[in-house]
C-alpha cells in the first residue's frame, strides 16, 4: 500500500483516491487495518465528508461485512479476482452511477466509492472506474481511462510491476470491448450460447493430459436493494433486507462441468 495514493490530512489517513470528484477508489473496509481501511474509520469519513450522498461498491464476491456502519448503502456488483464482468453488468453499473452522481457529478460532493478485497487487490476497481471514465465521456479510450486511473490511485515514482491498474489481457479486452460501446452508446448485445468443440494442446510430453473445466455463474445482484440505494432510500426495509440476504453470494460459484477429459 506505500505505493498508493492516500487522504491523510489531521483527522484521517485513509486508503483512499480520488478518479474523480464523483468516484473514488479505496482500499476494503476491515476490522482490522493489517490489509485496508478500518471500517469505522471509513464510515466516518464518508458520513462526515459526504453526508447522504454516497454509496459504496463492493466487487469482491469473496468478501463482505456488516453495512450498517454506511446505513445499507452499499451496493454489489461481484467480479472474482482476475477475472471479468460481462459487458452487460459493466453497462448496468454505469448507469447506476450516472443516475446516483446525477447531471453534474461532484458538484454536491455525491460520490460512489469502489473496492475490491482484503487482499488489496486493484484490478477489479481500476477496471470499473475505467468503465466508468469510458461511459461519462471523461475519457476516449481504454488507454486513456488506465493512464487517468493509474495517475489517480498510484504515487508519483511506482514501480511498473506495483501499479493499481487493469491488470490481465482478457480485462484489457474488456475494456477495449466497452470502449466501443461508449462510443456508440449502444447496450451490448446478451451473450450467446457457443459451443467447445475441440481443445489441442501442443508441447507436452508423450502423455495422456487431463483438463478440468468450471463455470462461472455469478451471484444475483439485488434489484430491489439497488433501487433503494440508488434512489437515494437507503433505510433498509424489511423486504429489502430479505431480497438482500436471499441474494448474498455463496462461498463458491464454480461448478466443475467436464473433468478428466483427454
């Protein structure tokens, strides 16, 4: 973390960046600050900084904690570490925050936070923040929203191999894939089935090589809670506490389909 950007200044020293005047990128909320930010710090810093106009993003599927300390303002949009979102949850979550910021983000100190988990990983909240550079027109390219990002969130002088940015090729595709959709400000198109038909593998030794594929089928996402929050009624209803609690993810979402196949 000596590598990243932070808000120190008498009352507070918090992971916590600045992309924009109306997102910000910041370490996990914990018990704990061996790995992020103490949660009741966090709280009191956006309850006194940003009074009623905040809503955090969780997108660590892996990880969550209790949201009374932010009054259930916290939204999930969940992305396993390395991996991506489709471009469709990319799409959905960036509307959510331009109808949260409003016209003129950070005008009236409205802003959405994103993190990733305990283990300070960046990628998933320098992907979204990109996305999110990429939507509002604030950048033109996949390129341009990682260097803004990366300007943002790192210090001046990190090492390349410790920068918070988007970090594997399939998110970089990603992103570029979203580039285009911003561009044309066009919903990308629903996924459609394929089918895998054939796998080579070359370079091994003369041996009968064993391949397990898994799954992935991500948590449901609480419409319900989502439009509360974003609608700026945070108090958690009793019906939005159990479409909450009926949509908390699992411990795993990978489900192995084919094993042991030569």
């Amino acid at each position: 973390q000596r590598y990243r950007v932070r808000l120190r200044n008498e009352l507070f020293d918090l992971d916590i960046a600045y992309v924009t005047s109306g997102v910000l990128a910041m370490g996990a909320p914990v018990s704990a600050n061996r790995f992020g930010n103490m949660l009741k710090d966090v709280a009191v810093y956006l309850n006194y900084q940003h009074p009623n106009k905040y809503v955090i993003v969780n997108l660590c599927p892996e990880y969550d904690y209790p949201v009374t300390h932010f009054f259930g303002r916290v939204l999930r949009y969940p992305i396993c570490a390395g991996m991506v979102p489709s471009l469709a949850m990319m799409w959905e979550y960036c509307q959510a925050v331009k109808v949260f910021l409003g016209p003129d983000p950070g005008r009236d100190r409205t802003v959405v936070a994103l993190h990733g988990g305990k283990t300070n990983d960046e990628d998933r909240v320098a992907l979204m923040a990109c996305a999110w550079l990429l939507f509002s027109g604030r950048c033109r390219t996949a390129a341009e929203a990682m260097l803004h990002f990366e300007a943002r969130r790192n210090v001046a002088g990190c090492p390349y191999s410790a920068r918070a940015t988007v970090e594997t090729a399939s998110q970089v595709r990603f992103l570029r894939h979203f580039e285009i959709c911003a561009a044309n400000r066009g919903y990308p198109s629903p996924p459609r089935p394929a089918f895998l038909r054939k796998i080579w593998l070359t370079g091994f030794a003369p041996a009968d090589p064993s391949i397990e594929i898994y799954a992935y089928k991500p948590p449901a996402i609480s419409r319900l809670h989502q439009a509360a929050v974003i609608g700026g009624r945070a108090e958690r209803t009793e019906s939005s506490e159990k479409d909450s609690a009926d949509h908390r993810p699992e411990p795993s979402h990978w489900s192995r389909v084919l094993m042991d196949y030569a």
